[in-house]
C-alpha cells in the first residue's frame, strides 16, 4: 500500500458495459435542500442519470442503496450535465442535461416519506430545446453581464454557437476556420466565450461581438460570403498552444486572481484574462483532467489534476504539493461538500468508478523482523559458489542464447541438375545473335522427418538468369514423405550472368509451431550461356595463370566444348557466349602455363572461374596434395577500370534524365494549368500557341522517359559486368599473393558492398568507403596511425561522386599493400590500443575528425595528418634549446 494513497470514503460501482467521459459528473445543491450540502449528479452515454447523496456508513451493504436519491433511464446518450438556474421564473437550482439533438432542464425535487423507505425523489422536465444540429459540449453564465439566472451555449460539432436564454433560443454562431471542435468555457470577469481551435490555439470571443455578427441561420457554409450589414466574426485575442487542449477552466472562487488555466496534452499553461501568460508547467505524465478549486494564498491557486498513471496530484500553481494514488484513471474530478465532511474529491473513470475520497495517510504497522546474528560459514559459501560458477561454466559452454536446432533432421532438400539441355527450350528468348538459348532442368526433392505444415519454396538466380516458376506452395507433409518440384533455368537477357549458382529457401514450420528456414544451392553448367567454338589468337585482352604441375589435356576437364575444337594437342579451347563475346583459353607446350584471352575483360570470369575449378577437381581426383597455382601480374588495373568508368557514366546520365524529366513534367503541368484556365474563362481568349507548346513538352516528357528506361536496362547489365570483372580482380590478387579464403572473403565484401544499385545509394560510394576504411585499419602503414583512425568518429555522407578518380586511386593503394605484404583481418581493429593522446583527440572539446579530402592529386594520408598533429604537441630539441636561451638573456 502506497503510503500517500487517496483515502476511499464513500464509493459506487455505477452499472455494467457504460462509458462516462468528462462532461458526465457534476456536483451542486440540485435538489435545493438549503443546507448547502451538494449531491453528487452522474450521466452516462448509455442515457442512464443517477443523483447520489454520499455519506459515510459503518455497513458498506446498505451503503451505495442509501446514498442513491434518483436513478432515471433517459431515451439518448448524456453528453453533459450542468447544475444552475435555467428557469426565469425561479431563484431555484435545475439540472441541464445536453443530448446529442436535445437540451432539457430538469427540476429534481423531494418528498419526505412517511413510511421506513425514506424520502422520495423525482425529476420533471421544466422544459427542453431539439437541437438542428449535433451538439458537442455546453458551458453556462449570466451572459451579457447579466445577474441571477444562467444562460446555455451550446457548440455543435461542425461549429455552431447556440445561445439558450432560460426557455427561448437567442441566436447562433459559426466559429472562423473551424474544423473540430475543443474545450468550451465561459469567462464571466471579461464576459467572453474561451475555446480552442484546431490551429491549437486558445480563441477569446466577446459575447457582444458574437451578438452583432453574422447571423449563422443565414448562411450554412461559414466559409460564404456576408451578407449586407454583418460583421466577420473575429477573436479578440488569440495564444498559441501548439498542443491540442483537453480541458479549460476559468476559476471564479477569488476575485484577487483572474487566471485562464488550460490543460495541455503535455503541458499545463495558466493565462491572465487579457491572453498574456502568467506560468506554464511541462508536465512528466499523461494528464486526464484537472480542476482548479482553491485559493490559499493571494496570487496562487491550488488545482487537482489526474494522470493515465491512477495519480490524482495536488498543485500550487507549478509546485506540486501532494500526490495520492487511485484505483483508476480519472475522466472528471470536483470538489464537494457533504453532511459529515467537507472537501471531498469526487472523481470518476471512464467504466463508471463513481469515488468520494479525501487526503491522508495512513500508518504502516509493519516492522522489520530481526536478523539471525549467527556467523556464516565461508568455506560453505565458497564451495556453493564454485558450484554455481561451474554450472555457469557449462551452462553457457553447451547451449548459446537461443537453443541449437538442427534443421536437416526435420527437412532434407536436395537439388539435382539436369546433364542435358531442355528439348525443347523453355527460354522466353528462342535466339541472342542467331543462336537458341538452351534451357536446363533442375529438380528439386523436399523430404521430411515430421509433420510439415505451410511450407513453401523459393528459387532465385543471378540476373540476366530467369527461372520458368520461382515460387512453390508444397503440400502439407507426414512423417518420411516427400515432394518433387521442377524448374527450368535459362538465359532472360543479352548479356552473361555473374554466378552460375541459384539457392533454394523452404521455409517451414516445426511441428511445435516455431518458424524455420533451410537453404540449398545448385550450381549450373557452363553450357548454359555458351556454346564451343573455335578459338582466337588475337584477343586484346589476356591473363596467365601458372600451376606447379604438368600441363592437362583441356579436352579432358570441358568435354562439353572439345567438340569444335581445330586443336588435335587439346591446348586450346573457345567458348563461344551467347552474347556474342568469345573466351579463348590456351595451355603451354612447355611451361606449366595456361593464357585466358578475350576482348572484353569481364566475360574472362566465368570461363577462370570455371578452369580454377576444374584444376582443383582434377588434381583433388589424382590424389595430388600440394597443388598450386598463381598469378605473376601485373594486375590488370587499367582494363578492369574501364568497367568502373562505363557504370559511373550511365549513374550519371540516368541522374541527369532524372532531372531532365523532373524540369519537363513541372513544365507540363504548369502549361495545363494555363489550358484549363483559359478553357473555363467564361469570356474565350486565344491560347497563344499554349496547345502546341502542350503537344512539344509531351513529346519531350515521352522521350525522356524511354531515354531514361533505355539508360536503366544499360546501367543493369552495365552493373552485372562490373559485377563480374571484381570478382576477377579479387580472384587474381588472391592468386597473385596466395590469400586464404577469409583474406579473400573480407576482399570480396570491400569490393562487391552492395548486391544491386539503387538511386540512393551505388556502387562507387559503397565501395570507396570500405576501402577507404581498410587502409584505414588494418592495412595503415603503422600501429599509431591504426589507433587514430579507430579513435576517429563520424564521416561525410554517401552520395554520388562527381568523378571516379578517388576510388580508382584508392583502388590501386590498396593492391600495392596487399602486394607489400599487408594482411586483410578483421580482428586487428580489437586488439590495437588506442594511445591516450589519440584518446584526448576523439574526446569531446577535442579536435574533430579530419574529413576526407576530393581531388586529383590527392593521397589518402589522414593518418598522417593526425600524426603530424600529434608530434606538435611536443617541441623539438632545438627548440627547448633556443627557448632555454631567450629565457636566460632576459635575466
């Protein structure tokens, strides 16, 4: 139990599956007794109105039947419901309950008993308004400066003022920019009307202004034009509160203090009646409602305020006084006086927690049990603590976070490719240059050890690769059953694919409803994108691998392309793409030497790609275990640059039709707009040459755009050969210098970043940073250089170069340290120690980190820069030297 937790005095659950919300609880002398003590008045949306008397009873089973004067099902919802004198004709207090489409005036009156039931209590309409439109809040007050009985202003919900004088309708009103409606609240010391619009602001309106306004019976859209002798309805002042208000509050129980006090969604702001901010509170909580209900000292007031945390908070203007817990969020909260207390809190939820509570505490009786005072035995706790720490141990030595599964004992996925071509092809393209592209059969066979429900498959291939279905909906599987599905693979474009492997992913989901994925991998033969031919000697481009075994019969490791081969020695292969580009490989005589040549550097890879592998599948087979083979260079920078230069120049021209199309299209509509102007002047003007200008700007949009599509499909293929000519580079450094597979795996993510191009982000940018970052890390030229650039945080944002001279010249330091000797590793950025003078560096108030530099002539020396800076913090010899000796002249 909370030690400051609201005291329950009196309380009542109020009906079943009803909502109640702000306006529903009020308190007053409503049934006119004269002692001044108030009832306690509750509506609710379901049209039930309940007035209770609380008062406290040492029986809580007879307690809420006592308490309860009057309980009456109304035909609509209640809205609201207010006490005070709406009957001209009487000094006595009503009962105003606002219906959607209805306000009715109530006289609650009662009959003293003559028998052991009690008083008797009834309610009789005095009289009511049908409303036109749909009512939203109602305040009241002695409007117009008016003394002893309330008028009624009610707002409708498309912002209509409707003014009730007692029995008879005065006028009406439309709000200026209304949208939704707000909080409403009567100021009777500046006689003015406060709500808050949905500009979230605080609006002050006069009643007079509002008086001699536009009538709005006269107009239905306040958006229309006045009408003759109407005046516009302005506000007299205006705050702005940049949050949506939920209640208002205009406290009249001191004449001292005239403050305006609006309940923010955040913040609480407190104003004078002029609209000038006297104090705002930022508040830490979610508030519900709020009531300011006393004075106690001059200048300041006392307000009650509820939070969605069952918080019920007692202020002095910013300074919180108390804080008592409830068993509910409050929607409405007043303060009441009854027989037996004074200043009870009545509050109210949103399911119809009806509470009387007051402030206190309570005291805890609880104490502390004494402690046993005898000693421990450590040598027990040591032996129970080493038998925990060894629990530990093997704990975390068996099993990871998350339990290991063993996907393969519940699904088995086996691929199978078909050693023959399709007949016939199931390619969308029959022929590239006069040559039918050949499709081949993969079949795929799903098996499993459980009970499988929704699984599913998927295939996808590298582009310009297309398979004939790339998704499978597999049945629901039993215990060792299986399923076969089959696809063919071919060739959708003119230009070859960077990796002849697909993967295959079923995802599933195990028996106790946990989702899997399982992954395979196929690989497809080479036949698939060439066709054998004859070879070439003259080629432009070339590259030599050495091995350190004896030459093969190449007709023995591609048999497949030995069929047109003029070379009886089997020395020289052709594969012939279906794109038109011809790979010639050739074996030396009499060195152990093997020369792939063609004219374009990218189509080499797949055909190297495939003879390393042949190599290693051959001699794997002869039992041979020291094979080798290499790469003497020099590594072909220049060829492979062309590609880079090809990708970067279509990224340019695609952003520049980008542009193109953005001017032409602004162009365009700026023409119709001017057209439809033109067309819908009642008096015909002549359209000046707008419709030719129309027709030319249409044309250019339409061939810009087939430009810019056009521009795209090169940039694509343009990509995948990029693509392809890395994967050759990052193959020959790892022969030239006989990398491990992580060496080239880490070389391989630096060059290939990114899996596809994007308007966002390309391949230059990407690649740029990553290898900016490993010349920065583990290939820097030493440890200290290594530690500054760790230290060194942030970076300029990725986007598109404006040439690429800086990757080309990062590029290459990168190979002539990875020629030199460096090694590519991830786990030096861990073990290196960044020095203290580093650490003040990267601290803040520090220097701020040297950013990278564009241009031509440029090196990527930041570590230096950052060294240099460093030295500068200690003088030279010579220079302690000559400062000793200005020093001693002086004296």
């Amino acid at each position: 139990m909370s030690l400051f937790k609201a005291r329950d005095w009196w309380s009542a659950v109020l009906g079943e599956g009803e909502e109640f919300d702000q306006g529903c609880l009020c308190v007053g002398d409503v049934d006119n007794s004269g002692t001044g003590h108030d009832k306690v008045v509750v509506g609710s949306y379901m049209g039930m109105l309940r007035i209770f008397s609380p008062h406290a009873s040492k029986s809580s089973e007879g307690d809420v039947t006592d308490a309860q004067l009057l309980e009456v099902q109304l035909q609509n919802a209640i809205i609201q419901v207010e006490v005070g004198k709406f009957v001209s004709c009487s000094e006595l207090f009503h009962l105003a309950v606002l219906h959607p489409r209805k306000l009715s005036v109530y006289s609650v009156s009662g009959t003293a008993g003559n028998v052991e039931h009690g008083d008797q209590y009834q309610l009789k309409l005095v009289y009511e308004h049908n409303l036109q439109r749909t009512a939203c809040n109602m305040t009241h007050g002695t409007f117009g400066g008016g003394t002893g009985h309330h008028s009624l202003c009610i707002q409708s919900m498309d912002g209509m003022l409707m003014f009730f004088e007692q029995d008879s309708y005065s006028f009406g009103r439309f709000l200026p920019g209304f949208l939704l409606p707000g909080p409403l609240v009567y100021n009777p010391r500046t006689d003015s009307f406060l709500t808050v619009s949905s500009a979230r602001q605080l609006e002050s309106y006069k009643y007079e202004t509002l008086a001699v306004a536009t009538e709005a019976e006269g107009r239905q859209d306040p958006d229309l034009p006045l009408k003759p002798g109407g005046k516009r309805l302005m506000p007299d002042w205006t705050f702005v509160l940049g949050e949506q208000a939920l209640d208002l509050s205009v406290p009249s129980f001191s004449h001292s203090s005239s403050s305006i006090f609006i309940l923010g969604e955040r913040n609480l702001y407190c104003l004078r009646d002029n609209g000038q901010i006297r104090f705002m509170k930022k508040l830490e909580f979610n508030p519900s409602c709020f009531l300011p209900y006393a004075t106690v000292m001059d200048g300041t007031t006392n307000l009650l305020l509820g939070n969605h945390t069952n918080m019920l908070l007692v202020y002095q203007d910013v300074t919180l006084k108390w804080a008592a817990q409830l068993s509910f969020v409050p929607v409405a909260v007043r303060v009441a006086n009854f027989l037996e207390l004074k200043g009870v809190v009545v509050s109210l939820s949103s399911d119809g927690h009806l509470l009387c509570s007051y402030m206190g505490t309570d005291p805890s009786f609880f104490s502390t049990p004494k402690v046993d005072a005898r000693e421990a035995d450590y040598e027990q706790v040591d032996a129970e603590m080493k038998k925990l720490q060894k629990i530990i141990r093997d704990a975390t030595r068996t099993q990871d976070i998350l339990p290991k599964t063993n996907t393969d004992d519940d699904l088995i996925v086996t691929a199978v490719v078909s050693s023959s071509m399709d007949s016939p092809s199931q390619a969308l393209i029959p022929d590239i240059n006069g040559r039918p592209v050949p499709s081949v059969a993969v079949q795929v066979k799903v098996k499993a050890s459980c009970v499988l429900q929704s699984s599913k498959l998927t295939v996808s291939v590298q582009p310009p690769l297309a398979v004939t279905q790339d998704q499978f909906v597999l049945e629901p599987m039993g215990v060792g059953s299986s399923t076969v599905v089959a696809f063919s693979v071919f060739l959708n474009g003119r230009y070859p694919p960077t990796d002849l492997t697909g993967d295959i992913t079923v995802s599933y989901s195990s028996p106790t409803g946990v989702p899997r994925v399982l992954q395979a991998r196929f690989s497809l033969p080479l036949v698939l994108v060439c066709v054998p031919s004859s070879p070439t000697r003259t080629t432009k481009f070339k590259i030599t691998v050495d091995t350190n075994q004896p030459p093969v019969d190449l007709r023995s490791i591609f048999p497949a392309f030995s069929v047109k081969s003029e070379d009886k020695d089997g020395n020289s292969l052709a594969f012939q793409f279906l794109s038109g580009a011809k790979v010639t490989v050739v074996a030396s005589k009499t060195s152990q030497r093997y020369r792939v040549q063609s004219d374009t550097f990218d189509d080499m890879w797949l055909v190297v790609k495939e003879l390393v592998r042949k190599f290693d599948q051959h001699f794997s087979k002869l039992g041979v275990k020291d094979f080798r083979k290499s790469f003497s260079g020099p590594l072909p920078l220049q060829d492979y640059f062309l590609s880079v230069d090809h990708h970067f120049q279509l990224r340019v021209s695609a952003q520049q039709y980008q542009d193109l199309l953005s001017e032409r299209a602004v162009q365009f509509r700026a023409i119709q707009r001017r057209l439809l102007t033109r067309f819908k002047d009642k008096t015909p003007a002549p359209l000046q040459n707008l419709d030719t200008l129309l027709d030319a700007t249409y044309s250019q949009v339409m061939a810009l755009a087939e430009a810019a599509e056009e521009n795209r499909a090169l940039l694509e293929e343009a990509f995948v050969r990029l693509r392809s000519a890395t994967h050759l580079l990052v193959l020959l450094l790892s022969l030239w210098q006989g990398l491990t597979p992580d060496q080239t795996a880490i070389l391989e993510a630096t060059l290939l970043p990114l899996l596809q191009d994007t308007p966002q982000l390309g391949w230059e940018e990407s690649c740029d940073a990553a290898v900016s970052h490993l010349l920065r890390t583990c290939l820097s030229r030493s440890p200290k250089d290594q530690a500054t650039s760790l230290a060194q945080v942030g970076g300029p944002v990725l986007g598109l170069p404006r040439d690429t001279a800086r990757l080309k010249k990062h590029i290459t330091l990168l190979c002539d340290r990875i020629g030199k000797g460096g090694r590519l590793t991830l786990a030096s950025e861990a073990n290196v120690q960044v020095p203290a003078q580093v650490q003040n560096l990267a601290a803040p108030g520090g220097v701020e980190p040297i950013a990278e530099v564009a241009g031509d002539g440029e090196e990527l020396e930041l570590q230096q820069e950052a060294t240099v800076f460093i030295k500068k913090k200690h003088p030279s010899k010579k220079v302690k030297k000559a400062c000793s000796a200005a020093a001693i002249r002086r004296l």
